[in-house]
C-alpha cells in the first residue's frame, strides 16, 4: 500500500470514528441527563425518608427518656407499691405507642424469694411465683440460684400476664442486658427476642435503665454491683416502632427495613415493613426495569446502647412516576447530526484523493537515496566507537583509570545520559561500583554507603544474563518493577549490557537515559554489545592485578603476624593474639583457637564474634567439626555450614543469625601432636579458596612454633616462681624456729623465777596473817606475778612449747559455746555474724587453745574497726589439692576443716603483713598492745599441725583462715573433774631441781604438808642418795631441763634401783623427753611452771595414789 492510500485509508477510518464518536456522545449525553434525573428522584426521595427515619427516632428516645424518668421517680421514693408505680406511669404510656409495656424488675436474693412471692400475692396476684422457661418452652418455677430479676409491675396490668414473675436472669439475652446497664449505669436494650405476649409470636426489645440505693449512680463497677435495687423496663415491638412513630400516609411507596450488623446473617433482619405500591398501568414494563436499590437510603436507629440501621427503598412505582422525556429527546436528535456530518466529510475526502497519489510517487524515490546515505555514516561511526574503546582498555594506565574512560566512551556512543560499571566480586560475595559516568552525587552516596551483597535478588538475576537486558520503558517494565535497586535513580530507559569472562558473568555496565525514554535501535545494541567485549578484557586485567596485589598484601600480613608470634609472651596474650592475627590475615571477622588439654578442645583464644559462635567452652576430641579436626590431625573446609550434620542445632541458630556461610578448621602441630585446632568463619558466598587453606596452614605452623616457646616460657617461668617462694618460705621459717626457741628458753628461766615468787607470796601470806597492810603487798605480788605467768604462756604458745590437752570435736560446737563471750569482747557498734558449714568434719585439738585463738582474733578485728564494722567467723569442709600445697611448705594435701575470721576493718600492708606473726611486733600505742597476740595464734596452729593464712588490703579489712586436719574419729566427751582432796601425806620424796632457791621452796612447802623431802642439788647427787638411803622413796620429783641430763634420762638411771618410786615431771616448757608435739607420752605425770604450793602438794597426792610406778612408766614409754 502506497503511503497516499495509506493516508486516504486513515481518512476514511477518520470518518467512521467521527460517526462512531457521534452516536457515543449522543449516548453519553443522554446517560448523563437520565443520571441527573436519578440524582433528583433520589435527593426528594431522602428528603422524605429522613423525616420517617427522625420520626421513629424520636419515638424510641420518648421511650428511652420515660425509662429515665422511671428512675429518678425511683431515686426520690425509697418504696414505690403496685398502685403508685400505676399512677406514675399510666398517664404517659398512652403516649408512647412504641412501647407495649412498662416493666418494674427488682433485685431478689434467694433469702427474700419468698418474701417477695407472698407480697405479690396479697397484692392481687394470688399466682404469683418466680419462674423461668423450660427447654420445651414451658413457663416452670424459676430454679434456684443466688439472685433473681422477676417483672415485678408490669402496666397495663393484666394478672394473667405470663411475664409476671418471669425471672430475666434465666435468659442468656436478658440477662447480658440486665449485666451491661448494672455495670455502666446505662439504658441498655437486648438483642431480638421473642416476647412473653401470650396467643403471640411477636417479637421486640426490652430496653432496661439501672435503678440504686440512692440519689447517684455509683462511681466503680463493684459499687454499682453492690448498691443495685432493680431496673425500669420498656417492652418494645418492633412493628410498634414503626407503626407507632409515622402515618400510614407517610410510608406510602417506601419498603422499610431495620437491620442490626451480627455475626449470623440470618439475625441481622429485624423487621420489614414492605410497601404498599400503586398502580402502574402502562408503564409496568418500564418498572420492571428499574432497580430501586440504589436510591436505598439507609440511616443508623440507636435505642440502649444497640446501634441498628434503618433501611428505606422506594417501589418501582414511585421511581417511575418521577422520572422525565428528556434523555430519549436528546438521543435522537445527536444520531441526526452525527449522520449529517459524516456525509459532508465523505463528500470532501474522494476530491483529494486525486492529488495525493501523485505527490506521494516523488517523495519515494527520494527517501530511498537518503536512507543508504544515513546506513553508511553510522556504520563509520560504530567502527571508530569501537577502536576508541580498545585502545582506552590497552592503554598504559591503570586498569580502573582504562575502565573508567572505557565506560565514558560507552555512554557517549549510544547517547545515554548516565552509566557505571559493576564488578562482582564473588570472593568476597559484594558488588564493586568501579566507575561511572555522570552518576548522580546521592546515588553515590547511597551506594558507596554500605557494602553490596552479591546475594541480592537484582544482582543475582543480573548475573544470569545471556544477553542484554534492554528497557525502553523502563518504569513499566515488568523485568525491573520487582527490584529497589531500580527505585534509586530516575530514568525513563535502560539498558544493562552483561560483561563476560570465561563464559561467567563478572559484572555489568548499566546505562541510563533520565530525561526522556529512548527506542534502544538493533544497530545500538549491536554497537553496545561490541564495547561490552572489549570492557570486559580491561575487567580481566583488573583481576589479574587485584589478585596479584591481594597475594602482596597476604604475604605482608603472614611475615609480619610470623614476627608477632615470634616473641616471647605470655600464653594466655599469645593465644589471642594468634586469633586475632589469624583473623586479620584471612580477611575475617571471626577466629576461635581451641586449645588441647587431655580428650578435650577447650577455647583459649578469639578474635571478632567467635566468642559467641563458640558457645560450647569444652569440645571432646572426635566431637563436632573442631574435634574432628583435633581427631584427624588434618585441616577441614566446611562450605555449607548451616547444613552440615556436625552442626549442633544452637550453633546452627546462632550461624544462621550472624550470616556465616563457610568454615575453615586448621590444626595446629608440635611435632606430630595436635596442639589445638583454628576454626575460621567467613561470610564470603563463595567460602574459602585454595590460597585461603595454604596461607592458614603455614599461618598455623609459625602459631605451634610460637606456641611452644610460650610453653617452655611459661615453664621456666613458673619453676623460677616455685623456687623463690620455696626460698621465702624456707628463710620466714628459720626465723619464726629461732625466735622460737629463743622464747622458750627465755620462759624456762621465767617461769622458775615466777614458781618462786608464787610459792613465796603463799607463804608470806600464811606467815603474816591477816595484816592489812602487809597482805596488799602480797596481793600485790601475787597478781604482778599472775600477769607475768600469762606472758610467758603466750611466749610458750608461740615457740610451740606448751602442754596440750587435744581432744577429737567439733568446731561447730565450739564456736556456738564461744561466740556469746565474743559478742561481749567486740562490742555493740560491731555485727557479729556466724557462717556454720553443714556436715562438718571432726578435729583433734585442745579446744582451750582453739578458744585462745578465736578471742585474739576477735580483739584484733575489733581494734581494725573503731567506727564499727561486721566480724564473721566461717566453717567449711575444704581440701586442698596439690597445687594449693606447691605453694606452701609446710602443707600436706588432704581434707581439711577451715576456721575462717574476717572483719571489714581498715586492712593491712604488705610491709605489716609480712610481720604480724612476729612477737612483740605491734602496730597499736605504747601499752595498748604486747604483741603477742597473733604470735599466739601462729604458735598454737602450728602446733596443732594447722596452717593459717592471711588475706587483707588496705581499707578492706583482713581474713584470717586456719586449716586443721579433718579425723575419722567419734567426738570425746568432756572429762569430769574429781573433787580437790586433802594435799598431805607422810611418803619419803626425792626432789632433783638445779634452781636452788626453787629447790629450797619446794622442800619447805612438801616438808610442811608432812612429807620427808630428801633434797638433791643436781642429777647425780640424786643418784647418790637413791644408792645411800636405805628407806623407801615412794616419790621422784624432778626438773625435766638439767644440765648434765634431763629429768627423763634421770628416771631410766635410777629406775634399777628403785622400781616401785614413782616419779612426776615438772618443767617451764616442754621438750621431746616426755612430750612430742605438745602432747604427753602415755603414763607421765606432768607439773607445769610457774604453779602454786597447793598445785604441787596437790598434784604430788595425786601422782602417789594414782600413778603408775616407774618400772610400768618405763616399760610403756
């Protein structure tokens, strides 16, 4: 067809348009007048229904408001009967025509049921009774339950009305209503129901109004309960509410409907009124056609709270009667000027039709000519886009410099507005913007923001392109619609033009055209995709070299981790540090090391998130990825993590959560052994490359290398640490041993001086009587030398050299009998507190001694808190292990029972703590203290083969724990004391003492309570006399510490001559020649200087009426 005929073809179509477009108006226009004519029936038909509608509005408020009136008539009349409620009433009924009834419904108890019955009864209702609707709808005496809702009144009043006595509470739909208004204070109306009328099935509402004690409704919910004397009641019929409020006249043509929205469709139709119509005669037909639901007009009807609508429809009849001519007059006549028109434009067509067949024969031939010229240009110039574009990719620069003015050239050739180049970087799983064109300066923003994962759902169906992606509508184009990415920037046409490399899509190049849309033509696809090529060889020198680069860096990163590694550190820090060079080196953001101990993986070291990944500390060897690993002795790449069976389900929510896709486990080796496993996590889609497994297996051997210098580091270390406390131990010891003996031989001398001074005061006091001045003296004496007697005790106590009584007990016990005279000691301004461990095991020691040592603890912490504190005394089942006794010398492993004492007092030192064992050191005023307080308790701990330990800081106060070794044995009941006997007797003694003056007192004190004393000067006079006498010595008193031999070498000497001689030791302290650890051996009798005269004469009676001879004493030693 010829572009003329073409044309005249378009003319013609033209004029069957225009008379098509003429009979459409006509009818247009006469569908918009008959629309007007509808709008005009259906506003004077609302006008009309909204005066019905306001009507019966009205009539049902009339009722509402008679109900409250009902109310206040109740509020301001406590007790309103039968006849008053009937007066009250009656007049205003006959007014409310949509009100069948108006009800009074009390509250009754089941206490005042019959009460209520019976005064019903004698008002008229003989009948009267309570009563509910069976399930065969009998009316039945109502069953009982707490409280009842009866119709009490009921106007007009007819006593054989059935809703007399009929209990509302038994309805589930009345009694919703009753519940609502009680607990709201408002007119409520029940849903539809069938009403008690009787001979009818008639059905309608009640609308109730709550009625209280009182003039107010009550505030709260549980008030309004409480306080509830009945309700007003209104029985509404629905056809009353209609045929009650307007004139028959009024809904002449008009189909009423009232309607509540429920869930059962079946319910939502309350009533319906239809219509009476009129006659239509020959318009019938037309009726029938009408649909007279779109002039329905609906409005809301509200009575108690229920909201319903009111439907009002017109008949067809009424609809018909007002409508007009019009719109088929109009119709007409547009047909008749559309056909008028169309012959006049068909007359003016067939003249030109001559004219243009001839003008369109030269305008061919011409057209022809230009189109080849055009063809030959174009190509000229793709070939020049091309070459421009491969020498920009092989030009001597770098490579995202070539890129960059390759991707220039590509948006200038097919004249986009915009363009960039997207690299996919599938190492890393991102998306690498490389360059671009006149790219808005937001979107570059926004896209170098935050990285680009690979994984979204535009790049991943960018990277499944076989071909271009070509949109010349891009805003409606389906293939874009789905895809944010596109919402970015605006444009109008696009075109994406995969980049190729080894049959892989490893990027694009996206152009854009943003100001008008742009038909992409083949020969510019052709020439886009020829640049594309050639783009994609400077995308490949790209790789080559970022490779090549990230190889430099890698090896950087390994030389100078190696030098890290290489120093000498603690284990702990290097195990870290191992990670966190790991991490660094591989380019990851989490690294766990676990560390080998036994059968088990234990995690030593972390760097990133790995802490949380690693969640289970211990791993067994064989167990889970890292024990499969530790079990193998070989590396283990984990590509798809989330479902691999080693993966617990914990881990794998917590993988999942942090996006980690792929894990890498590296064993680390000392020689042949695992030494630990390096697990390595990545989020990188394409997991770990062959140059990931190389790099972290050499990394691997230099951590194991460093790994076991820090061991023997460590070792070496903590053996030089051994040594010195060993050291420091073994010097406090000699010195605290030297100190010992020093005080003991001190109190040995001190102690016979003060048994002098004693024996002498006694005897001084018998000589002078009662003479008051000189007894003060002696009193004075005597208590001087009681005081000097408590010094050298505690001397002995902490040299170790006292006499112990140990028994098996419980320390329990012994704190509960101690801890009343400690709350005495310490003070009220300090809190006394007790923490008893359960099931305590038993200790053997003397509990005086014990008691000794909780009073002077207390009396320091006491003085380590002037302002008040708190003291707590502890017990607990302990045992200490091998590495706690590495530490102390002079500890054995084993069960012990610990005996803790803390205070919150101002602490100590070091420089104090070093020296508070020492006696006579003291940190309190001159007189204040002697210094020999926790000199004591050392002593007495020590002895009984106890360690303590001390803990303190300076402003947190100090803790003293004593550890005693736990024994299997029954606890030993107390001894009970015989009563003093008379110390006198008439035996022969032999009394050996190298201290004369003391020797002299003790002969004078046994010589006066009757005994014959053969005194000896020294150890071999009193050999001498055994051999001379020729009487019985019933007796050997001797010192056990002499010069030429102790009193024990003594006994053995003499016992050949004298078996039957009985003999009883007495010293200032005690040594292993009949006492070993504080203890006597078994047989021994034993006196302890300094004591009295009555002591001696009293232990020497006992010793010779008890005691064992000194053959037997022998024999058993």
């Amino acid at each position: 067809m010829t572009r003329s005929e073409s044309r005249f073809s378009r003319s013609y179509l033209a004029i069957t348009l225009t008379a098509g477009l003429g009979i459409a108006i006509s009818f247009v226009a006469s569908n918009v007048v008959s629309r007007w004519d509808r709008q005009r029936i259906a506003l004077e038909f609302a006008q009309r229904a909204a005066y019905v509608a306001v009507a019966i509005q009205r009539s049902v408020d009339d009722g509402v408001g008679f109900l409250e009136h009902i109310r206040a008539f109740y509020e301001v009349s406590p007790a309103v009967d039968r006849r008053q409620f009937r007066g009250f009433v009656s007049r205003e009924l006959a007014d409310l025509r949509s009100i069948l009834a108006l009800q009074w419904v009390p509250r009754v108890p089941d206490a005042e049921r019959a009460e209520y019955e019976q005064a019903a009864r004698r008002d008229g209702l003989p009948d009267f009774e309570i009563t509910e609707r069976a399930a065969s709808g009998a009316v039945v005496r109502a069953a009982r339950r707490p409280e009842y809702f009866p119709v009490y009144y009921s106007e007009p009043h007819r006593a054989d009305n059935i809703a007399l006595g009929f209990d509302l509470a038994s309805s589930p739909v009345r009694r919703a209503a009753l519940e609502h208004a009680r607990d709201t204070g408002l007119a409520t109306a029940t849903a539809r129901l069938r009403l008690l009328v009787e001979g009818t099935e008639e059905s309608g509402v009640l609308a109730v109004v709550p009625i209280y004690h009182g003039r107010e409704v009550p505030p709260g919910v549980e008030d309004r309960r409480r306080q509830l004397r009945g309700f007003a009641m209104g029985v509404f019929r629905l056809a009353g509410l209609i045929e009650g409020s307007v004139s028959e006249s009024d809904l002449r043509d008009i189909d009423l409907e009232l309607v509540e929205d429920t869930a059962d469709p079946t319910e939502q139709l309350l009533h319906r009124r239809p219509a009476v119509q009129s006659s239509l005669g020959s318009r019938l037909t037309l009726a029938r056609r009408v649909d007279v639901r779109e002039f329905t007009w609906r409005t809301p009807l509200v009575l108690g709270g229920r909201h319903w609508e009111l439907r009002l429809t017109p008949t067809p009849t009424h609809v018909v009667d007002h409508l007009s001519y019009h719109p088929s007059i109009l119709f007409l006549g547009g047909l008749v000027l559309t056909a008028a028109l169309v012959a006049y434009l068909v007359l003016t067509l067939r003249r030109a039709v001559v004219l243009a067949q001839a003008k369109g024969a030269l305008q061919q031939e011409v057209v022809v000519r230009q189109c080849a010229e055009e063809t030959a240009r174009a190509r000229l110039k793709d070939s020049e886009t091309l070459l421009a574009v491969s020498q920009a990719i092989e030009a001597k620069v770098e490579p995202r410099e070539a890129l960059r003015r390759a991707t220039r050239l590509v948006v200038q050739a097919v004249g986009a507005d915009t363009g960039g180049l997207l690299y996919f970087d599938t190492v890393e799983g991102r998306v690498v913007p490389l360059t671009g064109y006149r790219v808005a300066r937001e979107l570059l923003d926004r896209v170098s923001s935050r990285p680009l994962p690979l994984t979204e759902p535009f790049f991943d169906r960018m990277q499944q392109l076989d071909q271009p992606l070509c949109a010349t509508d891009s805003q409606r184009d389906p293939r874009l619609q789905e895809y944010p990415w596109m919402r970015l920037f605006p444009h109008k046409s696009v075109l994406i033009l995969p980049l190729r490399i080894k049959e892989m899509v490893r990027g694009v190049v996206a152009l854009a055209w943003t100001r008008e849309a742009h038909p992409i033509t083949a020969e510019e696809l052709k020439l886009a995709e020829g640049m594309a090529q050639q783009v994609a060889l400077g995308v490949e020198n790209f790789e080559l070299l970022e490779g090549l680069e990230a190889r430099q860096r890698r090896l950087e990163a390994l030389l100078e981790a190696t030098r890290q590694l290489s120093t000498i550190q603690p284990l702990d820090s290097l195990l870290q540090r191992i990670a966190e060079a790991c991490g660094q080196l591989l380019g990851t953001t989490s690294v766990g090391f676990r560390l080998v101990e036994g059968d088990e993986l234990v995690v030593a070291g972390t760097w990133g998130d790995a802490r949380e990944l690693m969640s289970a500390t211990q791993v067994k060897v064989g167990e889970r990825l890292s024990g499969s690993v530790a079990a193998t002795g070989e590396s283990l790449v984990v590509r798809d993590l989330v479902s691999d069976p080693r993966v617990t389900a914990s881990h794998r929510e917590v993988v999942t959560r942090l996006g980690y896709n792929a894990w890498l486990g590296v064993p680390v080796k000392v020689g042949n052994a695992v030494a630990g496993v390096l697990g390595i996590y990545t989020r990188r889609q394409s997991g770990f490359s062959a140059d990931d497994l190389a790099t972290a297996s050499t990394f691997a051997a230099q951590a194991a290398t460093a790994l076991e210098n820090a061991r023997l580091y460590q070792e070496v270390r903590h053996a030089y640490e051994q040594l010195s406390l060993t050291q420091e131990q073994l010097t406090q010891a000699q010195k605290m041993e030297a100190v010992g003996r020093l005080a003991g031989g001190v109190a040995h001398d001190f102690n016979n001086l003060l048994t002098i001074i004693t024996g002498r005061s006694v005897l001084l006091r018998n000589q002078v009587g009662a003479a008051a001045g000189s007894l003060r003296h002696v009193d004075l004496i005597e208590k001087t030398a009681q005081r000097a007697a408590a010094l050298t005790k505690q001397l002995l106590a902490f040299s170790r050299k006292q006499m112990l009584q140990p028994k098996v007990l419980d320390l329990n016990e012994l704190v509960g009998n101690v801890a009343g005279m400690l709350r005495r000691l310490i003070g009220e301004d300090i809190d006394f507190l007790t923490t008893l461990g359960p099931n305590l095991a038993r200790v053997k020691a003397d509990p005086g001694q014990l008691e000794q040592v909780l009073m002077n603890l207390a009396v320091n912490a006491r003085d380590a808190m002037p302002q008040g504190g708190c003291l707590t005394i502890e017990t607990a089942n302990v045992v200490l292990d091998k590495s706690y006794v590495a530490r102390q010398a002079d500890v054995q492993a084993g069960p012990y029972v610990l005996l803790a004492v803390s205070d919150t007092g101002v602490g100590m030192d070091a420089a104090t703590r070093a020296r508070i064992f020492e006696p006579f050191f003291t940190t309190k005023r001159p007189g204040d203290g002697t210094g020999l307080g926790l000199a004591t308790v050392y002593g007495i701990v020590k002895q009984s083969s106890g360690h303590i330990a001390v803990y303190t800081e300076v402003g947190h106060g100090a803790t003293f724990k004593i550890y005693l070794p736990a024994v299997d044995q029954p606890i030993q009941p107390d001894e009970e004391q015989s009563p003093a006997c008379l110390a006198t007797g008439a035996e022969t003694l032999l009394l050996v003492e190298d201290e004369e003056e003391l020797g002299d007192l003790l002969a004078e004190v046994l010589a006066t309570s009757g005994y014959t004393v053969l005194k000896a000067r020294d150890c071999e006079d009193a050999i001498r006399i055994c051999d001379e006498h020729e009487g019985p010595i019933h007796l050997l008193l001797t010192d056990v510490i002499m010069p030429q031999m102790s009193g024990r070498e003594l006994a053995a000497r003499v016992q050949p001559r004298r078996p039957t001689m009985k003999v009883l030791y007495m010293s200032g302290y005690t040594d292993s020649a009949i006492v070993h650890h504080g203890v006597l051996d078994h047989g021994i009798a034993f006196l302890q200087k300094p004591f009295a005269p009555a002591t001696v004469t009293q232990k020497v009676r006992e010793v010779l009426d008890g005691s064992p001879h000194l053959s037997d004493v022998l024999s058993a030693s």
